[in-house]
C-alpha cells in the first residue's frame, strides 16, 4: 500500500516487515532562524503531518506526504525552502484538565483532509531503548527528512535529544488526513504516543548524490 505512493529513490524502512504511517498534531513554538528573535506572528504556529519512514544513502528518516499549518508564511517559505507539500490549514486547539482538544481543517484542497481529536498521556515517560529495540524509538528517533523535487533527492539533517515519550489514549473524532494521498487509514491507531515538548535543530537541506 504504501511502496507505490513514495519516490522511487527512497527505500522503506520497516519495522518487523510493515510499512507504518503517522498521523503527527502539534504546536511550533519559536520558530526562529539562527541569532534572529522569535516573532509573535511568525514564530508560533500549529501543524500536523503525515509521514512515512524511509532510508536513502544508508541514513533513515522520513518521507512526509503532507504538512498542515496554520502560519501562510510557514507554508510557502518551506515549500519554496525545502521542497516539502505544505498546505494551510485553519486550527482549532485548546488544553483542559491534562488533555488536548486538536480540531484541524485544510483549507487549499477540495478534498477533505481534516484531524479532530481528543487526546492525553496516560503512562509516565518511558524508558529509553535503542531504536532498533522499540518501535516508539523507531517511528520517533529520526534525524532528517526526504524531499524530491524535480526528481533529485534532497535530504535536511535534524537534532534533538531522544523524545521523552509517554503512551497515550485518543477519542478520534475525524481523520481523513492520509485519504488525499490516497491513503486509507481505518481502524484505531495501533500506536498512540504523547510528548509535552522538545528542542529541535534544522539545517538547510542539501542534494542526495
């Protein structure tokens, strides 16, 4: 299901012989370049993406399908940037009693692609393990991301310190974002992971010989 849908220059990296998919909602806080300030506007935004794993080069990471945000100036500043399909998206996202209330809505497609849930932690931070031990560590612990454009591979190196995860419970109201794809996600989640926050690094990508 999933082979067909990603470049021909990126390998899947499986897990246990599956293909995973993520559906991943979040909030960006100071965003910001290198000895820039963050920017109220600019700098603080929601977005959901869904990715896939893949390996080129030897180096794993992931293949992103769609990217969803809030800011207009994020969307086209990565697409122009780092070649990813950014769309905008209206949010909706509100924190009560240790949960999330997460409504998303694309608003540049005709399809739908929309992402209302309600979700929380419901374990204490795991224990880390090697990624080739957990697949938590496997869908979390990736340090750069794939991009084609114009049919050359473009890889942008990551990093952060492994992600304090927690197992978590979800109420999913709605999840069409893989069916523009076309992806069908049915089912419950068979992964449902939760983490308060984390420090990230991003370098400008860079052509995959």
């Amino acid at each position: 299901m999933v082979r067909p849908l990603v470049p021909p220059q990126l390998e899947l990296d499986l897990w246990d012989g599956q293909a995973y998919v993520a559906v991943v909602p979040f909030t960006i806080r100071n965003l910001r370049p290198r000895a820039v300030p963050a920017l109220p506007v600019l700098s603080h935004f929601a977005e959901i993406n869904v990715r896939t794993y893949v390996i080129a080069d030897g180096k794993p990471g992931v293949y992103f399908f769609s990217l969803d945000a809030a800011n207009l100036s994020a969307v086209l500043g990565a697409r122009l940037m780092y070649g990813l399909p950014y769309f905008k998206s209206e949010f909706r996202i509100h924190n009560h009693d240790h949960q999330v209330h997460y409504d998303s809505r694309r608003l540049t497609t005709r399809k739908p692609a929309e992402f209302r849930a309600t979700y929380r932690a419901v374990s204490e931070e795991l224990s880390w393990r090697p990624m080739n031990e957990a697949v938590e560590r496997f869908v979390s612990e990736r340090y750069c991301l794939y991009a084609v454009t114009s049919d050359h591979l473009y890889r942008t190196d990551i990093h952060h310190l492994p992600w304090p995860l927690q197992l978590a419970s979800a109420e999913i109201a709605a999840n069409t974002m893989a069916e523009t794809i076309p992806l069908a996600l049915s089912g419950p989640p068979p992964l449902l992971h939760f983490s308060t926050s984390i420090d990230v690094l991003v370098w400008w990508p860079k052509r995959v010989s």
